[in-house]
C-alpha cells in the first residue's frame, strides 16, 4: 500500500491554535515540542499505526530560507505523513486550512 504525504498551510493563526482545532476534530492529542530546526515550538503526534501528524511554524531561518518555499505566505504548516484519508478530509474541512500539496509513494 502506499504512503500518503499531505501538507496543509493556515494564514493568520498560531500553532497552538491550529494544533486545538486538530486535537479536537481528531479526538487526540498533539503533544508540544521544541526544535531550532522546526522554527521553535511546535506540535506533534504518532499514532499506533505510524501517522505522524506535525503542526510547526513557517518562519524563514538565518538564511532567510522558507522550509517550503513555495508556500512562504502560509504562516502555520501542518504536516500528514503516513496519513489516511478519512483524517486528511477532516483535517482540510477545518476552517482556515488549506490543501497545499499531495503526494503518494
């Protein structure tokens, strides 16, 4: 079977936000985490069957470099990895989210 990997891009909200509405249309719990790499603090979670979902700031780094270049005007960046298909749909109905790219491997 396929991996599924998607990422969601949100304008104007903070991670902690973004991380509540997820926790909540889920019915789980993203845990907070710190990391230099991922622009601070951010919000993650693996589940029992291996999808990750990771909620990380979009702030470009010392080199004024974006971690998804093309997405540089999204404030908040919701990564899926491993993902399902029921969870990504409620994820992208979520207000303030939006679809930014898909990929299967």
């Amino acid at each position: 079977m396929p991996s599924r990997f998607t990422l969601f891009g949100s304008n104007g909200s903070t991670v902690a936000y973004v991380a509540q509405l997820i926790d909540e249309a889920l019915d789980t719990e993203l845990s907070l985490r710190e990391s230099s790499f991922k622009g601070g603090e951010y919000f993650f979670n693996r589940d029992n069957q291996g999808m990750e979902i990771s909620v990380e700031r979009h702030i470009p780094d010392e080199e004024g470099e974006y971690a998804e270049p093309g997405f540089s005007d999204y404030d908040v960046l919701v990564y899926v990895n491993y993902g399902r298909k029921a969870t990504e749909e409620r994820i992208a109905a979520l207000s303030g989210l939006h679809l930014l790219r898909f990929e299967t491997v």
